[in-house]
C-alpha cells in the first residue's frame, strides 16, 4: 500500500562514505523523520482541478513521531474531537491543504499507512463473534488490505462528469442526479449532525443527511432547498439504487483477515474494525 522514499526514488546507499566534517554551526543533533508515500484508492479522481490532490495517485506522510502520540493523547484535543484530525494535518508534508479535504478512503488509506509506521503492522483488539457473541482477543495484519478502486457499472448507467462528480438516471423518478464523493469535512459533519440528533429526542436522519450532503444537483438544479425537498420524497427504489451506485464508484481500503472464534469455531473473512485502541493500543 505505501513506497518508502529510498524506494521510490531508487536511491542507492554508498559503501563507506566518508562523514562530513561537523563544525561549530553544525554541532548538536538534527533530526529529520522520515517519510513514505501512500497509494491513494481514488488515483486523484474525485477532487477539484484547485486541488493540489487532482490527479495525484499517492501522497507523502511523515512518520509517526512523540509529537504525534502527544496529539493522540491529548485530553483536550480528545474532549473536542479532533485528536485524529489534527494528528492527520501534522503528518501531512504537504501543508498547502488540510486532510479534511481528502476523500474518506484516501483518508483512510493514510490512517492504516501512518498506524503502521508507529506502532507496527500488527494490531491487536477484540472481536465479537459474529455468530455466538463470544468477545476474542484477535491480533490483524494491517499489510492485508484491499483497495476498492471506482466502478463505472455501464449497466447501471453511471458516469463522470466533467467537473469530477458523477451522474445517474434515478429506475423510478427517472430524474437525473449528479453527486460527489464524500470528504473527510463531509464525514465531520454527519458525525456532528448524529450526535445533536442522538442527544434530542428528533429522529434520527443520518441517511438523508447523507444523500443531502453528496448530491450536488436534481434535474440540473443545484440549489440547497430543491436538493432538500427531493431528498426528503425520494422513493425509497431511487434511494437504495443511488446507495448502491456510491458503493461502487466510492474508493476505499479496507483490511480483511480470516476469523476464527475460539469459542464456536465459527469461520469468515471479517474487516478489521477500527476501535478505539487502534491509535491507542496501551
């Protein structure tokens, strides 16, 4: 999933070379921590032709550093919610942009990179057994991974557009809906949305709330309240047919292991899920 840099650059290290002079300008320690580059799921489909990202089918992280865990650790930072934001934003060696920008599954390509460089590719939490309940200590290998890559299914009748979204023709409403791939700003904010929802006593709306932050446009409307009042009536073929289409034209990586309960038996690939202790294993 990554290159380190020595590898691609193809930089070759020399037998004995001689050590350079150090002098009093010189002296004390310097440090540089080093880098890898990460393929990115989406190949640099998916952003603006503004973004330094457009087009781009890796991208450069720094290595996890004390500095890093002091984020990851950081009560306020933890009390707040963005411990994992600000963590991404410090390892990013491009700083022209903010990770909130990057789409879900590049994002989550650079948290399974950056895990590894800290902490190793071994991540060991605890799995409920899908069919007795059974709670397992099991350790994954986060080297497995799985890139999804985006699905132009023509059966479906699913296209880009121009401008880095995509278009479908809706089996019922038969209206034509443009839409985007979600970012990590995007992600934020649902998150923020269900947990004001979860705490009033309002139905929960993570679903449209969804469909309403990733589609762009209805009938070549592209107005908020149009995009609004289609979602809310949107028959529920046209929703899980437009669930589906985002499925496959979303880039994503996961990590895949085989499972095996302890208790039962039981047997089956299982995605790795990402817990609380995936940053924090201590």
């Amino acid at each position: 999933m990554s290159r380190n840099n020595m590898e691609r650059m193809g930089a070759v290290p020399q037998a004995e070379a001689p050590m350079p002079e150090v002098t009093n300008a010189q002296s004390g320690l310097h440090f540089v921590a080093p880098t890898e580059f990460v393929d990115l799921p989406s190949k640099g489909f998916g952003y603006d032709a503004s973004h330094p990202m457009h087009g781009k089918d890796t991208i450069e992280i720094r290595y996890m550093t004390a500095k890093d865990e002091d984020i990851l650790t950081s009560k306020t930072l933890l009390k707040k919610g963005i411990a994992i934001e600000r963590f991404l934003d410090n390892i990013l060696v491009d700083k022209s942009f903010k990770a909130s920008s990057l789409l879900v599954g590049d994002r989550n390509a650079i948290i399974i990179a950056a895990r590894i460089s800290g902490y190793g590719s071994d991540y060991d939490t605890t799995v409920s057994c899908p069919a007795c309940a059974e709670t397992n200590n099991y350790s994954f290998d986060l080297n497995e991974t799985q890139i999804h890559e985006t699905i132009l299914d023509e059966k479906l009748g699913i296209a880009k557009t121009e401008e880095g979204f995509f278009k479908v023709t809706l089996p019922l409403t038969k209206y034509e809906v443009q839409f985007k791939l979600l970012t990590g700003e995007d992600e934020i904010y649902l998150a923020k949305m269900s947990s004001s929802q979860t705490k009033g006593t309002n139905v929960e709306t993570n679903l449209t709330n969804q469909y309403k932050r990733m589609i762009v446009s209805v009938q070549g409307h592209k107005d908020t309240m149009t995009i609004e009042q289609f979602v809310d009536n949107m028959p529920t073929r046209d929703s899980r047919f437009l669930t589906k289409c985002y499925k496959l034209v979303n880039p994503n990586v996961k990590v895949i292991n085989n499972f095996s309960c302890t208790a039962c038996g039981f047997e089956q690939e299982l995605e790795v899920p990402f817990g609380a202790d995936f940053f924090w294993p201590e």
